[in-house]
C-alpha cells in the first residue's frame, strides 16, 4: 500500500469512529432516568414548568424523568451541581434569567455560567407587570412616575428577591424614568404579592401567574407590562415602551441546560423532543392561558440569548452597584 493509500484509509476509519454511535450519543439516550435540577423551591414557575415537561418527556422517551428542587442562594446551589455533574445528558438544568444575572451578583460564585454548562433550549419566557394598590394615585405610567416623585425618600416596590427579574425590572425603570425607588425583597413572588394586595407595599414589578388574577378581581391596577409587545390576557394594559419609555423591554426567561461537554447530538435530541412536547395543545394552551410565551429555540440560538443577557444584565447591576450578601 502507497503512503497516499494510506493516509486516505487512516481518514476513512477517523471518520468512521467519529460517526460511530457512543455511549453518550443521541442514538441510544436516555436509556435510564434522567434529572432536572429545578434550582427553586417547589411550588414556583420553574417547578410548575418543569413538572409539566418532564411528564410529558417520561412519556416520549419511556424513562423516569426526575424534577429535583435544589433551592437556595438565589439558583446557584442547584446550579453547581448541574455544573459538577458528568456531561452524559443525565443530569440538567432547568433555570431561569438568574442563570446569567447572579455572575454579576456574588463574588465568588463557584461556576461560570457560559463556560462551565451546554445550552439546550430556551424553553418559555413571559414579560412582567407593573401593578399597584387600588390606593396608589396612578392610572398610568405617566402618572405613576409623578406620584413617586412626590416621595423625598423613594418610593417602596416589592420583588421576589434580591437580583430576581421582579428586582432588577424595577431597577431598569427607575434608571429610565428617573425616579428613586426602594427596593423590598421577599423570599419569592407569593409573599411579595400578599403584602402588595393587603397595601403593605404600593407596587411591584409582578409576574404574570401572580398578577393577573388579582387584576381581574380589582385587587391590583395593572399600569403596564415589560414586553416588546402587549400581553394578551391584558390587552387594554399598554407596555412601558407604549407609555412614554420606547426602549424599555424585559423578560424572564426559563431554559435547559446540561454540564459543559455534552455532546451535541444529544443537545439537539433534548430540544427537538421538548419543541415537540410545547407544541402539544393542552401543554400550550395551558401556558399561554397562563401568561408564558413559547419560545423552544435551538442550543446555537440560546447560547446568543444568554451572551446577550449576560452582558445587559451585568450593565444593570454594576450601574446600580448591587450585591449579593
């Protein structure tokens, strides 16, 4: 055999190894119990979400599909064992805009958020709503941002924590309207939203799980929303953008993640049986009734998604000098 010959023989059997199926190729996954980290107690809109995915993957894939919640320091203890994890697609991530936002938040956090995980899909995100008790003299933004500005020492919002989506809404709008606002956390959006209902607080940045309902009952005034676009269980309720502020736009967002390394095909195998999952009837109706916008978009487009937010929200919080204790 000529040395040409053979160099073209050694190609063929790289590339035969390389197209060969592996023990942690999409060809043979899952052929055991899978884990999503939910990095939030249960009972949250990460929770809600992952539970209704992981039933309807356990019944694609014929595999247990396991929702495990690891609360605690705003995402990033369940975070890091995602991140720890072995990258065989057994063990994921279902997190939320903390993901990206909690880098600029704590000093020392043990991962990286970009380096150290795969993105699968961005799953769902849905836009917030500006709401204040019946007794806040605003009907509008307009008016909102005049009545804080009667207040000397700012004026009191409440959020779902310290660097949630709730807080740092709230911290991108004083920025643009001008206004000093004083930010109350709360151990998650429920108690944040009974104090707002029983008039302890005058507003929130809320979601729209929370906020709707008691919008509809009159227990809270929707003034406006977040999105690029209004919020169809609210049509009547304009955006900020609408209202005076046109470069204002927020969203939380909710995706899947597994440890840095995955393999690719495997990535792509994730997302294309959850786009499958969302674009069932009773799984979509049912989040849009609830105020989610569907987005499943593909591992290269969420990994643009999180660069982009990684960089927005690290502006936000450096400008607004907060930390994480």
């Amino acid at each position: 055999m000529d040395r040409r010959a053979a160099r073209l023989l050694l190609a063929l059997v790289l590339v035969a190894a390389f197209l060969a199926p592996t023990a942690g190729s999409a060809q043979n996954y899952p052929n055991r119990p899978v884990r999503i980290v939910v990095p939030f107690p249960a009972g949250g809109p990460a929770d809600g979400l992952g539970r209704v995915l992981a039933d309807q993957l356990n019944k694609t894939w014929g595999q247990p599909v396991i929702i495990e919640n690891r609360g605690g320091a705003g995402g990033n203890l369940g975070a890091e064992v995602v991140a720890r994890a072995a990258p065989d697609g057994y063990t994921l991530l279902l997190n939320a805009s903390n993901h990206v936002i909690n880098a600029s938040l704590y000093d020392k956090l043990s991962y990286d958020p970009i380096k150290d995980f795969t993105p699968v899909s961005e799953i769902a995100s849905y836009m917030l709503v500006l709401v204040v008790h019946p007794s806040v003299p605003a009907a509008s933004v307009k008016e909102f941002v005049a009545f804080a500005k009667t207040k000397p020492d700012g004026l009191t919002v409440a959020n779902a924590g310290l660097g949630t989506p709730t807080h740092l809404a709230a911290v991108l709008f004083a920025q643009a309207a001008g206004v000093d606002l004083i930010h109350v956390p709360y151990r998650g959006a429920a108690p944040a939203s009974s104090d707002l209902i029983a008039g302890q607080v005058p507003a929130m940045f809320n979601n729209p799980v929370n906020a709707v309902p008691q919008v509809r009952s009159n227990n809270l005034r929707a003034l406006a929303t977040t999105g690029s676009k209004r919020l169809s269980l609210l049509p009547d309720v304009p955006t900020i953008a609408e209202s005076g502020y046109p470069e204002f736009e927020t969203r939380t967002w909710y995706g899947l993640f597994g440890p840095a390394g995955m393999p690719a095909d495997i990535a792509r195998k994730l997302h294309a049986d959850l786009e499958k999952a969302l674009q069932i009837p009773e799984i979509a109706n049912n989040l849009i009734a609830q105020g989610w916008d569907i987005t499943a978009s593909p591992p290269e487009r969420f990994s643009m998604v999180l660069r982009s937010e990684f960089d927005r929200w690290s502006a936000v919080v450096k400008r607004a000098s907060i930390k994480a204790n």
